[in-house]
C-alpha cells in the first residue's frame, strides 16, 4: 500500500515534468492506475486483515529522495526501475503463494498495471541514458545502486518487529543470518538487474557494488523491455 501511495504521487509529479508529450500522457494513465492500487490494498488491508502499519522508514528515505529531487529521470530510474521492479517480483512471489484468492485476484491485476510500467520506463530510459555524459551516466549509475541497498533493507520489516513487542536488534538479526530471507531478498531483484543492464546503468564503477550483494547474477535474465501486446489485449476476466 505504502508503495502503491509513492507511486501515485511521483507519477503525477512526471505528468507535470516529463519532457515529452507522450511521457506525461503516460505518467497521467500510470496516476490513475496508482490511485486504483492504493484504494484496492487500502480495503483490503483494512476490510480483510485489519492491520496498517506505518510506512517503512528505508522505503520512506527513498520515496522522499525521488518525490524531492528535481531531476525528472531520477523519478523515473528510482520508480519504474527499483520500486516498480522489485514490486513487480513481490507480487509475483504473492500470487503464487497467497492462500486467499481475493487476494491472488487483487494482486494479478495489479501486476498488469506494473508490467506496463515498468515496460514504459525500460523503453522510455534506454534512449534518454544513452544521450547522457559520462558523469551523468555515473552518477544515475550510482544513484540506483544506492536506491538498491536501501530497498534491501526495506525487506527487513523493523515496524513489525516494533508492533509486536520484540527486540528489533535481535530479530533483524535473525533475519539477515537467514538462508532462506537472504535468498528470497536477493531474488526480488531478478526484474530489476536486467532491467539496469538495459538501460545502460550497470557501469563498470557500480558492478563490484552489485556483485559484493549477490545481485549481479542476474544482469542477464530476460529484461522488460518488449512489450507482450498479448497479454495486454486480454480481457480483465476470462469469460466462464
């Protein structure tokens, strides 16, 4: 939910600053596919499961740098790259695993919506990063692999930890001496590394970075930079 509420608000600030009239077109579609998530999790969370908790702090730093920063591209890097990408694989690790179907239906649809981002941004950065000086390249370069960590460390959930009462230090501990949670953090980053690798932000300078995460063994997995019409053309619900 608290992904879904960034989302809408940096994509309606891209409808305002994107530099062409097709991405602006597109950010004010992607706006009210956002506001669609936040009200869907929003009635789940509070209908179903009855429990809000705040927003995480990691995910909130990275939400304010991009919400702050005037760079129109940095939205972009930091939205339809990092945030939308790695909610992409949640999602799909969600629906594969979730036991209730409202919830495996709400979260299908939802993913349509992000692989039409995400597929948007792909496209839309490849061009642009390619007319960029080497520093600017490296710095975005940067920029992303810092968006990276700090997304990492989102997945160790402190508030919940703070809600039930345990010791914080301790259970994130536990977390990160997990086999199976270190496998499943790293494994969220599968859309995001070729994704990076397209786009041309996996520079020689941030590569020893990613490789030191266990992250870039995934730079050569299929990426979302074609569009699959197919699935886009299909109905939201199959006809009985």
């Amino acid at each position: 939910m608290h992904g879904e509420q960034g989302a809408l608000l940096v994509a309606s600030q891209l409808a305002s600053c994107a530099p062409t009239y097709d991405a602006k077109l597109y950010a004010a579609s992607q706006t009210f596919d956002e506001a669609r998530h936040v009200e869907a999790f929003t009635r789940y969370l509070q209908e179903k499961v009855g429990i809000l908790y705040p927003v995480n702090p990691n995910l909130k730093s990275l939400l304010d740098k991009i919400l702050s920063d005037p760079r129109w591209d940095l939205k972009f890097i930091g939205m339809q790259i990092i945030i939308e990408g790695l909610a992409l694989a949640a999602f799909n690790t969600l629906k594969m695993t979730a036991k209730d179907p409202l919830l495996k239906q709400l979260v299908h649809l939802v993913i349509r919506d992000e692989a039409r981002h995400v597929t948007f941004g792909v496209n839309y950065l490849e061009d642009f990063v390619k007319s960029l000086s080497h520093e600017e390249r490296e710095d975005r370069a940067h920029f992303a692999y810092e968006a990276c960590v700090v997304m990492r460390e989102r997945l160790i959930s402190t508030e919940v930890f703070e809600h039930f009462g345990w010791d914080v230090d301790a259970a994130r501990e536990q977390v990160l001496s997990s086999t199976i949670m270190g496998q499943f953090r790293n494994l969220l980053f599968t859309r995001i590394m070729p994704n990076l690798k397209r786009i041309g932000l996996l520079t020689e300078s941030v590569r020893p970075r990613f490789e030191s995460l266990g992250l870039l063994q995934f730079e050569n997995l299929v990426d979302d930079g074609e569009v699959d019409w197919a699935e886009l053309s299909r109905p939201l619900y199959e006809s009985s």
